[in-house]
C-alpha cells in the first residue's frame, strides 16, 4: 500500500489504533511461520542431498510446480 507523506507522518507522531496494531500482528505471524517453513524445507532438501541421494537436477528444477503461500484467508 502506498500512504501520503502526511499520513506516515501522523501515523509516526500518533501509533497505530489497537485494531491496526492487531492486523500487523497478524501480518507478522504469517510471514514468520512462512519464513520458518521454508528454511525447514530447504533444510530438509538440502539434507537429502548430502546423505547419498541424487541430488535434484536443474532440469526437475525448471519442470518442477511452483507452490505458492496465500497470504489472504
């Protein structure tokens, strides 16, 4: 989202309302829990990888589906 200037700035002087406060709570928790997911996966990828099995080819990577995180509920 993009604020005027003069929004920021009472934004900066005032706070945030408790129901805002909330909302960039929430907003927080979502993109931790998605940031920890994916270090848990790219871990766990990584891992495979170096216990002996092949590990995945550029071209699986290329072909591969994209998942996407939703971000609205």
């Amino acid at each position: 989202m993009v604020y005027t200037l003069s929004y920021q700035l009472y934004k900066y002087e005032y706070g945030l309302t408790a129901a805002e406060q909330r909302a960039a709570d929430v907003r927080a928790g979502e993109a931790a829990a998605a940031l920890r997911d994916l270090r848990l996966h790219l871990g766990r990828t990584f891992r495979r990888g170096r216990r002996g099995r092949a590990a995945p080819r550029a071209a699986d990577a290329v072909t591969a589906p994209v998942r996407v995180m939703s971000s609205v509920r």
